[in-house]
C-alpha cells in the first residue's frame, strides 16, 4: 500500500461500497466518527509494519489496484500469529485473486516471517470467503459471537486456522496441485 494508491483505493471503496458493505467492520456508535484519512491511514499501517504489527498488501490484476489483503496482530514470542483480512472488488470477485493473494501472504508468513499460525475469521454468511478458506485447506476451530461491529451490529464470526506444519510445499502449491486435478 502506498499513498500514490490513494485515488485508485478510495474509488474502489467508492464503486463497491454496497458490495463491501455487508463484510466491513464499522466503528460502533460509543466509538465516535471515524476521522482518518487514505494518507493518516498509510501512516498508521506503515508504523505497525515497521513495528512488526501488521502488514498491509494491495491486491492488484493487470498491474491496478483490485482489494487490499492485511495481515493484522501480529504476535511473536510463543504465539507466532496473525491474522488476515481481505477484500476484492466486485468486478474483480470469482477469478482467485484473493484465494492466490492468501495463499502467497500465508506462504511469506510461514517461510519468511516464520509464524506458527494464521487465522481467518469469516462472518457465516460469507460465502465467498468461506469459499478462499476451503479451497486453501484452514481448518474451522470454532465460532466467535459478537465477534466483530459490522454494519451496525456485533456480528458472529467463524473462525479458521492453518499452521505453518500443515501446508507441505506451501498453500500456492497446494492451490496449483488442486487446480490442475
């Protein structure tokens, strides 16, 4: 993510706000307005990357700008984990962007980084995603109610997994090898 990205990144927001809308956490109302901009939020993912925190991808196709994919708290130490959330537009939804955009992140997390594990929490209605966490191979580990504010409620959220030891060759291997079956 870079803030030359800023004109691409909030006309996608724009165009795909009805799309988005039903999967984007929303500050609950005793959290105020939020106030942040494309440029202060740049700011802020690259201060919790250079802290270790976070990592923030654009997803792109034909070299523009499609969806963001992040990778949030992350826990060293004995944990070793991370979370990831994701989005993609909707003309851009169906062609495995995403599922190829997780898969290579996870790969990065377990090889480079060195995580243990990576979770997904996915709302159960979501069935696009649910779709990226099967075709991967995470495990479902449970159910977190209330989990996430989204779309003026706290929403419930399935919760999936996959370890750095579960992956073999590596999640875009795994992905090639089920595409090619």
């Amino acid at each position: 993510m870079r803030r030359r990205d800023a004109a691409a990144w909030q006309r996608l927001r724009h165009d795909n706000a009805a799309w988005l809308g039903p999967w984007e956490a929303t500050l609950p109302p005793e959290a105020g307005r939020p106030t942040m901009s494309y440029r202060a939020m740049i700011g802020s993912m690259r201060r919790r990357a250079r802290a270790g925190q976070s990592m923030p991808f654009a997803l792109t196709w034909d070299d523009r700008m499609v969806g963001q994919l992040t990778v949030n708290g992350i826990s060293w130490g004995s944990a070793r984990w991370a979370s990831l959330g994701y989005w993609v537009a909707q003309s851009h939804a169906g062609r495995g962007i995403t599922t190829t955009a997780v898969a290579l992140v996870c790969d990065h997390l377990f090889t480079e980084v060195h995580l243990h594990r990576i979770e997904i929490a996915i709302r159960p209605e979501n069935a696009a995603s649910l779709r990226v966490v099967e075709k991967l191979g995470f495990t479902e580990i449970g159910t977190a109610p209330g989990f996430l504010h989204i779309a003026g409620d706290w929403r419930d959220h399935r919760v999936f997994q996959v370890l750095a030891g579960q992956v073999g060759d590596g999640l875009v291997n795994r992905l090639s090898n089920s595409a090619a079956e």
